[in-house]
C-alpha cells in the first residue's frame, strides 16, 4: 500500500452536496474546497474526525460502510460491540434484549469491545512507566487524534503510546478461542459496530501495521435501526440469552472522557475533548509550554465516544446511560454477584506479545516541500500572495481562508483570480472581462449558482 | 529572505507566546527538524517574556532564509546593568508580582543561550536592550 495513502470512510455525495461551505469553514485541518458547487476532500489533510459531518445540513456527507450482507460470507459471525452501543438505546430496553436480537439478526457471538480495555491499561500505564523521557505519553485510543498528530503535529508522534486499541485486543482474543474451539480461521468474520469514520478508517488502514484485526465494520446507526426495529416487532425474547460480562465497572465507560484518565494515577494528565480544544492544548504542548505533563487523554469528539458522529439521541443522555450501567455494575461486584477477573485475562500473555502497533510515521501536510529550498521558494510565493488578498475570509474562492487559497494558488491548485475582490480590481483595470469572471465564478460554484435570477423574476 | 515583525506590549502576559507560535506555524511548512524548531520556539518565547516583564514593550524582527532564522528583540527598557550576572541560572529581578504569575524564574537569559546559535546583547541602562539570536537549520 502507498505510504502517503490514508483510507477514508468520510464521502461526499455531489448529487446531494449543494455547496454551502458548512463544512468547509468547519474542517479544523482545512482539508476541504469546494469545486464545481460541490464540496471535495483533500485526502492528505482529513483526519476523518467527522466535522464536516457533524454540520452538513443536507446529509450529503455520509460515511461509507461493509454490506450488512457481507457478514454471510463467514462461518463463524462475531460481532464487536463497544459499550457505547448499549448507551444509544432507552432505559427500557435491557442489556439481554440486544444480546438476545443481535444474535438472532445473523450472529453467532457477541463481544464488548471494552472487555479488553483493562490489560490495555496495564500494559499503556506500563508502557509510560518505561518511557519517561518520551513524556507526556499520549493515548492513542482515538484514530482520529492519532491521524491530526501525524499531519499536524508530527513533533508529538513520538509521544504516542504504540498499543493497539481495546477493539483489536478483543478481536485477537475471540479469534484466537475459536480457532481452538475448533474453528477454520477462514470461516470467522469479526464485525464491529462503529460509533464514528476514524475507526473505520483505522480499521481499513491501520497505523503502523498492515493487517486489520477486524472483517468489517457496521456503523453504529445502522445497527441501532436494525437492532431497534427487532425489539419492538417482538413479543416474546429468547429468555436464555443474558448479556454477557465481559467487562468490568470502569472499563464500561472507558469511551468516555475520563475513562482511560481515571484508570491511571499520573501526578499531571489531562482528559481532553472536542477535536479544537485538542488543536488548541497540543499547540501548548508542542511548545513545551507545559512542564511535567505524563499523560494526555485526546478525543476527537466532544463527550468522546458518546458524541461519536454515528451515535443516536444526545451525546450527554448516552453519557448518562452508560454512568449509570457503570455505577450498577459496579455495586454488582461490591456484592460480589460478579467477579472484577474477566476470562479474557487468561490470555494477557498472548495478548500483550500482540500488543505493539509498529512505528507511527509523521505524515506533515503542514511541510510545503521535502527540500528546505524548495520549501522556502513556496512559503514566498505563499507570503507574496497572502499579501495581496483581502484577508476576509469570505469562501467566495472555493477556499476556507485567504490563507489556504494563497496556497492553493502557490501549488497550482487555484488562481489568484479566483478571488472575488482580485476580479473586480482586474475588472477595474480593464485587464478581466466580466463574463471571464462569470466563467471563474462558475467553475467554483457550478453553473446553477449563477443563473441569471434577476431577469427571470 | 523574509521579513516579518511583531509588536511586544508591556505587562501583556495574556499574549506572550505570539511571536514564538507564528513563527512555530512558518517553521514547519520549511521541514526544519521538530528539535530545532522547539528550540527556537523557547529561546524567542522567553525574550518576548523578558520584553513583557522587564521592559516597557518592544519589536520583534524577525529574518528567515533558506539557511537560518535571526531573530532581533529589541525593547524600550530599563536595559540590563549587569549582564553577567543576568546571564546566570536562578538569577532573576524580576517583581512579586511577576513572580506570582509564574514567571521570573531567573531563566530567561541562560535559556535562550542554550537554545540558539550565536547570541549577541546589546544593552543600556535607561535606554533599552537588543538581543540577537540566530539559529543555523543546517549546523
């Protein structure tokens, strides 16, 4: 696979996108222009954290995924369910119901992904204990953040905790007790529900290794339809099936912010939110402006998992739903109805040999050429036209900021006179005709924008 | 080569680090090694600081080519009597107040000598002070 490649589960629709700079002006990497009245993504800026998403008012953004279908292909259908799921659905619906219809919609084990996130613990906290120099260690829990500190802080990639997530922990364990369960390794499928595009694309294009743990991935929303349509068509509920207990009381809200933070006993981490508040803090950290930081909690989403872009109903209500699961959970193993030493445990040797992700390579987009010449001949031109441009911010170019057209233009992406107030200034001068502009507006906005509305009214 | 300035306004805390980030934000469009750039991101952070703490507010000129960046602070001060004295770690004269804050740890002058390659003071007392600092991407 080509080194400078990213899969992307993030898409466009150009039947439905209209052009309305919603997300472009919201892309906290400014990977997005839009073209011909429709939006595109530069591939080599978008860390697929779901902005654009988030604030589309059209649902042209969408967020590609495996055919529901696609999990007949396997023998032995495992589903990977982050905790996070069972938080989307109304108190009155039990844990046992969506265990009962997961496995009745077409597979044959359910897994919460969170059950391995206590030995991801251990071996994180292990792993910053050993490398104190390196600090502040910063999880890498979420694929998006790792993703922004490759393209846009690429000083910090070495602070990154290179232990592969709690979703590929478990997928490992599952297909390992298969298979000594009997089972073909050809014939198992593992599925996991995803609550946003990162782990899909971490899943499709996985940092620093090359084999994915998983076979595919359902988005979140998808089966949250499928699994609630099920439960309120039935009547009757396979009483056999409980839910499973996988995971321990604090590993339940693991996906929330706090939930790796409050695992560990670091004299300084932070639990940080929210993908700017994460560019914001990571400008101080890349400064050293912040001295004897150990650890650092980064979530691309704001209320973390809960705010995942393919979660349903209110972040916050998810979050509740999820504390309160913790807190029964918890009283449960106080009483001592369930024991804190999952099965999974038994295999924490095999696990942890598994445990590594390989090295995390910088990807800057923010270098403007490999050679410092090069480079330096660029970041002129940049300046030059920077300077000439109106500093409005206005997206009349196609572009999220002057900024980013000057530097569209010094790469030959753009034009200077893609710029509204350059065309009227040429226009001024006589050296631009008004239809030529007309044609540059066209090309931005597409042909439908710039119909002749005044007349025909 | 290419010119650039910034204003330093006395007592400003709240904005001592702009100088520094923007020029951060230029260096790693150059592919300047991330050590060198945090390098030259402390040493023209603590002089804004000193400029903010000790002085009455000054400019930052700042120079870049291909091969180096120089960066010039030049400000309206009280200038520095002593500069050997100032050059020792700890050594600070900085107020209570400015102390409380969290700065005047006496570092400001040693760490911007460790952090860069040729440094030069021009100092004068009741006139002001002017520190030159270069870094060389190549050395």
């Amino acid at each position: 696979m080509n080194e400078n490649y990213f899969y992307h589960a993030l898409r466009i629709d150009h039947k439905i996108c209209f052009g309305c700079t919603l997300c472009m002006r919201n892309c906290p990497t400014e990977a997005i222009r839009v073209r011909n009245g429709k939006a595109t993504i530069y591939e080599n800026k978008c860390v697929d954290c779901g902005e654009c998403y988030k604030v589309c008012p059209s649902g042209a953004v969408y967020v590609a995924e495996d055919d529901f279908q696609s999990i007949y292909n396997f023998k032995h259908r495992v589903v990977l369910m982050p905790s996070v799921f069972l938080g989307q659905f109304p108190e009155d619906i039990k844990a046992s119901q969506v265990y009962s219809v997961i496995t009745e919609i077409g597979f044959n084990h359910v897994f919460e992904v969170e059950a391995s996130a206590f030995l991801h613990t251990i071996l994180s906290n292990k792993y910053i204990r050993e490398h104190e120099t390196k600090k502040p260690l910063i999880s890498t829990f979420c694929p998006a953040i790792v993703r922004l500190i490759q393209v846009k802080f690429p000083a910090l990639v070495d602070n990154l905790i290179p232990i592969k997530a709690p979703v590929d922990f478990t997928a490992i364990y599952i297909r390992k007790k298969l298979i000594e369960e009997g089972a073909n390794p050809e014939d198992i499928g593992i599925f996991y529900i995803t609550p946003c595009a990162a782990k899909i694309a971490a899943t499709k294009s996985p940092v620093g290794e090359d084999i994915s743990t998983v076979d595919g991935v359902l988005n979140m929303d998808t089966m949250y339809n499928i699994v609630l349509k099920e439960i309120k068509q039935k009547k009757e509920f396979n009483k056999k099936i409980t839910a499973n207990n996988d995971v321990t009381s604090d590993c339940v809200i693991f996906s929330l912010t706090n939930g790796e933070r409050r695992l560990n006993n670091f004299k300084k981490s932070f639990a940080i939110d929210e993908i700017h508040n994460v560019i914001e803090f990571l400008e101080k950290v890349e400064d050293d402006e912040i001295e004897d930081l150990d650890f650092l909690e980064l979530r691309a989403c704001d209320e973390s998992c809960a705010g995942g872009i393919l979660t349903c109903g209110n972040r916050f209500l998810i979050n509740d739903r999820m504390m309160q699961r913790a807190k029964k959970l918890a009283e449960r193993e106080r009483n001592g109805e369930t024991s804190r030493r999952k099965a999974i445990m038994n295999e924490r040797e095999y696990l942890t040999q598994n445990s590594h992700v390989g090295k995390i390579k910088p990807r800057s987009m923010m270098v403007l050429d490999e050679d410092r010449s090069v480079a330096f001949q660029k970041l002129t031109r940049i300046k030059e036209i920077e300077s000439k441009l109106p500093h409005t911010d206005c997206n009349v170019c196609g572009a999220p900021s002057c900024h980013a057209l000057a530097e569209d233009v010094a790469f030959d992406r753009a034009n200077m006179t893609d710029c509204v107030f350059m065309q009227r200034n040429l226009e001024k001068r006589g050296s631009l005709k008004v239809e030529e502009s007309v044609e540059i507006m066209k090309n931005i906005w597409g042909e439908d924008k710039l119909k002749d509305y005044i007349l025909n009214k | 080569m290419m010119h650039t300035e910034f204003t330093v306004v006395e007592g400003d805390f709240a904005n001592a680090g702009k100088a520094s980030s923007e020029i951060k934000k230029t260096l790693k469009q150059l592919n300047i090694d991330n050590q060198k750039i945090k390098k030259i991101v402390v040493a023209v952070y603590e002089a804004e600081v000193n400029a903010i703490a000790h002085a009455y507010g000054g400019t930052i000129y700042v120079d870049l080519d291909e091969e180096k960046i120089c960066v010039l602070i030049k400000d309206k001060g009280p200038g520095i009597p002593d500069i050997a004295r100032a050059m020792e770690k700890g050594f600070s004269t900085a107020s209570a107040k400015v102390r409380e804050m969290g700065f005047g740890a006496g570092m400001g002058l040693p760490n911007i000598k460790n952090n860069v390659d040729e440094l030069d003071i021009q100092t004068e007392v009741g006139v002001g002070t002017e520190i030159k600092m270069i870094v060389n991407f190549n050395s």
